[in-house]
C-alpha cells in the first residue's frame, strides 16, 4: 500500500494550511483594492496618509515588479488551497509566490523611490522583509511535507 494515500494529514498542515489561506487571502484582497484604485480602502488603512500619493507610489513600480506581485499574491493563495487538499502541486504555486514576492517587493525594498508615509514607518517598514519571509516558509514547508508523505 503506497504510504502517500495512507498517511493522515497532521494538525499543523491544517494550522499552517488556514493560516496561509489567511494570510494570502488578505494579500488578494489588497492588490485587487489597489488595482481598482479603491481610495476609501487607502483612507481605512491609514486615514492620515494621501492615498493619491501611495497610489501614484504604487503606479510608479516597473512592469516587472507589477507583475511579481500579482504572481506572488495569486499564486500564494492557489498554493495554500492545494496544500489544504494536500496536493504536491502547492510546492509549484508556493515556489512562484515567493519568486513573486522577490520581484515585487525587491524592487520596493532596493530600487523604489522611498514610499510616502505611513507604508515607510513603524512596523509597515519591515512588512515587505515578512512577506517574503512568510513566503520562503511557506514554500519550504509544503517541500517538506511532500517529503514527510503528507502531500500527493
């Protein structure tokens, strides 16, 4: 009998696994308010802030770092809802994430012009160094239950 089929799923695949979903959800979440140039989203999330400014911010990015992170974002969910199903297939789709997220906030971390407050201050300066990280752990950790016999 092939140990793949039988092996039960642990409690921290489904952790991680909603967690993900989460996490990548909220990313979705916000690329769409951007890409639609949803201002009362901007005003919610930082109501001191011009959100004319972060989006001229944002609209200044290179097409390369655009689209990274669609990839990123995108593919972050598609990998969390495959490793829920514990398919192999969200070592792929987690593996493009994170590719995405290292062209898209790449380019915010090294290249871009400095972001206009509040996405440069506090806590929200480190935030792209967490997404990539949160994307890194990711995509080792569904490797690893592929080795572990989790995911098919």
């Amino acid at each position: 009998m092939d140990d793949v089929q039988t092996a039960k799923a642990p409690v921290h695949l489904w952790v991680v696994g909603l967690l993900a979903l989460l996490w990548n959800g909220f990313g979705c979440y916000d690329y769409l308010m951007t890409r639609m140039r949803n201002l009362e989203y901007f005003r919610s999330m930082a109501p001191q802030s011009d959100p004319e400014a972060m989006l001229a911010w944002v609209d200044g990015f290179p097409l390369y770092a655009q689209f990274g992170w669609g990839l990123g974002v995108w593919m972050g969910l598609l990998g969390s809802l495959l490793l829920l199903m514990r398919s192999r297939w969200a070592i792929p789709a987690l593996g493009l994430s994170l590719l995405g997220a290292i062209m898209g906030l790449g380019y915010q971390i090294f290249l871009a012009p400095p972001a206009p407050p509040p996405m440069n201050e506090g806590a929200m300066a480190f935030m792209p160094w967490v997404i990539i990280l949160v994307a890194a752990l990711l995509y080792f950790y569904a490797h690893r239950q592929k080795q572990a016999g989790v995911l098919r």
